[in-house]
C-alpha cells in the first residue's frame, strides 16, 4: 500500500517540528501528505467544569486563551512550512507532498486514534521522557489506531532511509510492522534484517522475510543473526543497530504484555529506553 497521508500530533505548548522535520523527511520518498493534528483537550475539560450561568466571564477567558495558544501554534507551524518549503495546500495530484492543518478539541487520546486509523503512519515523540503528552499520544498510536507508529529518538538522521534495519522474530507484531511499512522499505538505501540466535525457526525465518520482500520488489543487503554475546534482546538489537550505523529500526512493539514489560521488563520498553534512531513500530 502506498504511503500517502503522515499523521502528526501536536497541542497547547508542544513543539513539533523534529516530528514535522521527520515526516518531511519520509515524505520526499514517498510524495505524501503531512497531516498536522493540533489537539487542545484541557480547553474541553475547562469547559466542561463550567457553569454557563454563574462562570461565563471565566468561560469566556478560558476560550480566549484557548484560541490564542491554537492561534499561536498554528503560526509555528506556517513559519515551518515557510522555512521548509512545503506548501500548506493540494495541487490535487497524488504524488504532491504538502502539510495540511487541522484543529480538534476533546479527549487527546480518542483524537489521535481515530485521526490515526484514517493515515498510513503517525509520527511521535519517545513517551519514556516523562512528558504526559507524548506518552498519550504514544499509546494512542501504538494500541488505539491500528497504523504504524514512528518513534523518534535523540538522533534525527538525514535520511531515515539509509539503511534500515529489521528486527524480526516472527511474530504477529512484527509482521504487521513490516507489512505495513513496504512502501517505506521499496525507498530504502539498503536493508539488514536480523533475529536473535537462540531460536531455530527465527534463524530460518530469515531467509522466508527475505523471500516475501524479494516479491516486493525489495532487496535485502545483508542479513544475519544477532551475535549471543551482548546480553538481553534488546540490549543486542541496540548495539547490532549501533554497529551497522543503521537510520531507522522496524520492529514489533509489546509482543508480551504491556503491563508484564512494565514490572519485568522487554525488548520494546529497553528500545525506547535506549535507541537513539528512530523506531517504526506496529502492535
């Protein structure tokens, strides 16, 4: 499926112009549209606690800086369209990248998710940094819209596409991540697929991945087993990226249970924990 709409949430106060920047950057490969969600859900809750009767003055600033923050935030995104050079309407043809803006107000979390299911790809901050906007918009994403989600990381590459790298060990997650994001994989530079080495379906595995994206058109460089000397999963996907100098990370997210990665740990929360590259992620 092509990629053709790119999903980026924002709100009161939020800077999105690495998610914006990140985007632009798949979206030259791909001619996809940018679709900027501006999200103001405590304007909603604010109201809502509110007596027409005896708060409408109250009511009323509470609106007004409603309207300025979005007023505000709408123009930041305009100065980047600008600086970025990417025009803020359709010329009507499928193969235009452009960025678009819309405004919501409510719950953040129903927001992003049902926007989400109506893009190819969503585009979020790391929710381990303790923001509580990334963290519901991460989860709204990854649990709530059936969409891949792109993680980014500390480092912003030039071209997430350079070399990709595929974690797979065969699951459902995994499966969806990658059949999800062949349009991306079609523009990759060059593509590694590794698995861990304790499982001997997974190392036959590899050889079937490489079969299915042959049919797509898609050639794998290199494909190999994550050496068993570095430690845990995660800690062996993080240096195996480290060491191929990857640009982005395909993968399946939570293929345990959420809440049992929580208190015991797993390979998803030590990726967003640790990786500095960007994450393409399915559940």
């Amino acid at each position: 499926m092509p990629l053709r709409c790119i999903l980026v949430p924002t709100g009161p106060g939020i800077q999105p112009h690495r998610r914006l920047d990140a985007a632009l950057r798949l979206a030259r490969h791909t001619k996809a549209h940018i679709g900027t969600l501006y999200v103001d859900s405590t304007a909603d809750r604010s109201a809502h606690g509110l007596s027409t009767a005896a708060s409408s003055p109250q009511f009323e600033n509470t609106l007004n800086q409603a309207q300025a923050l979005a007023a505000a935030a709408r123009g930041e995104f305009e100065h980047w369209c600008t600086t970025a050079g990417v025009p803020t309407h359709s010329d009507q043809r499928l193969d235009a990248t452009f960025a678009s803006w819309r405004e919501r107000t409510g719950d953040l979390e129903t927001a992003v998710a049902l926007t989400g299911r109506v893009n190819d790809l969503i585009v979020v901050d790391n929710p381990t940094k303790g923001e509580a906007f990334a963290e519901t918009v991460f989860d709204a994403a990854v649990f709530s819209s059936g969409r891949p989600t792109l993680v980014l990381g500390e480092q912003l590459p030039d071209d997430l596409l350079r070399h990709v790298v595929i974690a797979w060990n065969g699951s459902l997650e995994g499966a969806r991540a990658v059949g999800q994001s062949i349009a991306l994989l079609r523009e990759a530079e060059r593509i590694s697929i590794i698995t861990i080495p304790s499982d001997r379906e997974r190392q036959a595995g590899i050889a079937d991945l490489g079969d299915y994206l042959h049919w797509h058109g898609i050639v794998v460089e290199a494909a190999g087993l994550v050496p068993d000397t570095l430690g845990p999963t995660g800690e062996e996907i993080v240096a195996s990226c480290k060491h191929a100098k990857a640009t982005l990370l395909v993968m399946g997210a939570y293929t345990h249970s959420r809440l049992r990665q929580a208190f015991l740990g797993g390979v998803t929360q030590h990726i967003l924990a640790n990786a500095t590259l960007p994450v393409l992620m399915a559940h």
